[in-house]
C-alpha cells in the first residue's frame, strides 16, 4: 500500500477552513481540477468532473465536524490507482491551522508513471488554490 501526505498551513481558524473544506459538495469551489461536481446518495456519492476531461466518484465514509476530519473512498473513475482512501483534517494551530491531506492507495497495473507524485500533486495543487481562495473571501 502506498501513502502520501500533503500539508499546507493557513492563516486563518480552523473551524473557518472546514466550514469550506468540511463541505463534501464543495470542492469544485476551490480546487481548480475540479470544474463540476455532483452529489448523489444523500449527499455521500460525489461526481468529480475534472478539468481535461476526466472523472472520479469518490463515497464518503467519515465526517467529524468536531475533529474536523473527513474520510472519503475512491469508488471509479479516471485516476490511474484502486484501493483509494483519502482522510482531509484541519488541525488548529494557534490563531491559523494546519491542513494535512493524505490517502492510502495501490496503483493500477496499468498506471505506468509516478502515481504517488501524481497525488501528491493533485492534493498540493488544491491545497495551494484553497489558502489563495481563503484570502479573498
């Protein structure tokens, strides 16, 4: 099983970064990947149009809105990797926060290239737009 984490530090409250992050129907809001999402299943299945055309449904397994912690499972789509499971935290730091993004995954046969780089990314891109859409809010 490979396992990759990305972390990116705010300056905002934590409880401020999962209003938007804790939104399980919210990432096309802020990650750039991501162009359209939809949510079925009482709001657990999410649909994830990416940008270049690509698709991932993703389930969500876990959300702590004490703890600020959400766990969610790849169920199909584009990505090259099975087996996917993703924990999004905020952890308060002071007056900021820390958000760490992480999952656990084993690549497909197929895959071929640096599927953890690719994650890594993937989640670092979107964690970088997040602190920038924080700013202008």
């Amino acid at each position: 099983m490979n396992r990759i984490q990305v972390t990116q530090h705010i300056g905002y409250p934590a409880e401020a970064v999962w209003a938007v992050v804790g939104d399980f129907g919210g990432l096309h809001r802020w990650h750039p990947r991501v162009r359209r999402l939809d949510l079925s299943w009482e709001g657990r299945i999410r649909t994830l149009h990416l940008a270049g055309g690509g698709r991932v449904v993703e389930r969500l397994e876990a959300r702590n809105d004490a703890a600020y912690r959400c766990v969610y499972v790849l169920v199909d789509g584009s990505l090259p990797l099975a087996d996917c499971r993703s924990i999004l935290a905020v952890h308060a730091d002071g007056p900021a926060c820390r958000v760490d993004w992480s999952c656990e995954f084993e690549p497909r046969r197929e895959a071929g290239a640096d599927v953890a780089g690719l994650m890594e990314a993937l989640y670092d891109e979107g964690l970088q737009a997040l602190a920038r859409a924080l700013a202008v809010r």
